[in-house]
C-alpha cells in the first residue's frame, strides 16, 4: 500500500545516503533507482537491482525474505 509524503509508520524503505548495492548479486549503484526494490527484512534494509527482482518477482511477491529465493 502507498502512503502519502510524510505519512506512514516510519518502517518503510526510505533512500538512504551512498551507494546502494543488491543484497543478491552485488551490483552498485550511486543513488536510489526506481526500479530497484527496497525490502525490510528482521529490520534491516536489503536492496535488489531490477535484474535480481525481476527473476524473483514471485518470491517478492509472496513475500517470502531472500534466504528463500
């Protein structure tokens, strides 16, 4: 679900400073990327390049963490 500006429960993903690496095959990046997903998993912050979720979608999907995938 989507939350307006400034409004949510504070444990989204929110873009953090420096460089974003996926969590699943290394791949960096400079700043946020829109089609990279964001995914909070036992509180911390995990990133995946659109290669990586695209091959996982279903996984992402059923929300299954990434040790599953």
């Amino acid at each position: 679900m989507t939350s307006l500006p400034g409004v949510g429960d504070g444990g989204g993903c929110q873009a953090q400073p420096g460089p974003f690496v996926c969590a699943r095959c290394g791949t960096r990046a400079e700043g946020p990327v829109l089609t990279w997903t964001c995914s909070l998993e036992d509180g911390d912050r995990q990133y995946f390049c659109d290669v990586c979720s695209r091959e996982n979608l279903r996984a992402i999907e059923g929300r299954l963490d990434s040790a599953w995938w």
